[in-house]
C-alpha cells in the first residue's frame, strides 16, 4: 500500500535520512524505532508531505503522493504529530471538526459518533477547551482527530510521550483497536518494547539510516536492539 523507495532528505547541508526504503502492506502495523535524532519524525514528516526530499518517491498504492499535506491528507494519509498539538482554545468538539474540514458533512457527523464511542471520555468532555485535558485525554483527541478525516494510513510520532504508564498501556490497546477496524499505522516510538509488541514488521533507524528490519517478535529478541533499546524498559516492565 505505502511504499518509501531510496528517500533522501536534508536540512541544508545536513543529511538526515540517507537511502531510507520500506514497505508499509495495507492492513498492517509498521514500528519504526530509534533514538532521538535518529530521523524517524523526519520520516513521517516526509511521508505526510511536510518536507520535501532531496531525492527519492513515497508512493500509495502505487501512485506518488503529493508534496503537499492537505494533498497528502486528501489522499489518505493523516499524521498524529508528536506532542499531540491539539488546539488548545477550541473544545473537544471543535477539535475533531477541524480533522474533518475534507470530509462531507455526512460522513463528518458519522464519523464524530464512531469516534466517541471509541473515546467516551472525550464525548464527556465535549464542550471543553481541548487545553485544559489531562495528557492521555489530548492524546486522545489527537487520535481521535486524525480518524475524522477517514484515513487508510495512520501515522503515530511518539503517542506514550510523557504519559503514566497505565495510560500507555489504554493508547497502545487503541492502536490495536484502530488497526482492527482497518487503518494501517505506521508507528515512530522510542517505547521500543511496546511499539514491537504490536507490530507486524518493524524497522531500527540510526542516525538516518536503516541498520534493521524483521517482525516485532525478530527485533525484540535482536541481542543488538536489546542491549539498544530494550534494557531500561525491561527493567521498568
């Protein structure tokens, strides 16, 4: 379904992803894991039309995708940016109507109701200003706005970013859940144990370049991705 094929991007003279290839198969979740500064929002800036490359092709099923994010977004692509980047003055409500500004009306009104079935603690909170939420409830609405433009790619930076733990584990089961009603992920998460518990394939990117691939189960069972990035969480689990 998404394909990335030999991306090149730069920050000037700075090279930060260098022959960067993937495949993201319709239906799946993708985990892409690294340290900071590795290049992963990069990526999914990239992907979602937010930087231009150097050289290089993102295509969606088969086709290339636009340079442009409303273009990208139009296609079926919506990227749930890290630190969730909600509308702080605008309530819940409001939120969820600015991810629909593509969609038809109709599909706009059935789309808020799936999506707070799926989220009820954002319909209670519904006339609340989005600012005033605690973090797992931005993160939420935040995911919850990406749906309202009907997406058939999701993509995730960092979504257990400064959360407790409990409800790291309720974004995680939502993410699945999401996945289950049919939107690809692909998924950016410095919570190595958690984000390849969950995915179908995975890749390691470091210092902008891909050094390894393979099931969540290969990766998280890799002596290299462990002693990387596995050993804190392994503790804390």
């Amino acid at each position: 379904m998404l394909a990335v094929k030999d991306l090149h991007v730069a920050y000037g003279r700075i090279e930060a992803l260098h022959d960067i290839s993937l495949s993201v198969p319709g239906g799946k979740i993708i985990s892409v894991i690294g340290s900071n500064g590795a290049g992963k929002t990069t990526l999914l800036n990239t992907i979602s039309g937010l930087i231009r490359p150097r050289s290089g092709q993102v295509t969606l099923d088969g086709r290339p995708l636009p340079a442009a994010a409303h273009l990208t977004v139009a296609a079926g692509i919506v990227q749930v940016p890290e630190g969730r980047k909600v509308f702080s003055s605008l309530t819940v409500d409001e939120n969820l109507t600015m991810g629909a500004y593509l969609s038809r009306r109709a599909d706009a009104a059935r789309t808020r109701q799936e999506v707070y079935a799926m989220f009820p603690i954002l319909k209670q909170r519904a006339g609340q200003a989005a600012g005033t939420l605690s973090g797992g409830e931005q993160q939420m609405l935040a995911i919850g706005r990406g749906l309202m433009s009907l997406p058939k790619v999701m993509l995730l930076d960092e979504p257990s970013l400064g959360l407790a733990p409990k409800i790291v584990k309720q974004v995680f089961e939502l993410i699945q859940e999401i996945n289950r009603r049919g939107v690809t992920i692909v998924l950016v998460e410095q919570n190595a144990r958690k984000a390849l518990a969950v995915a179908d394939h995975a890749y390691v990117l470091e210092n902008g370049h891909i050094v390894l691939e393979g099931t969540g189960a290969e990766l998280a069972s890799n002596p290299r991705v462990e002693a990387a990035y596995l050993g804190v969480q392994a503790a804390e689990a």
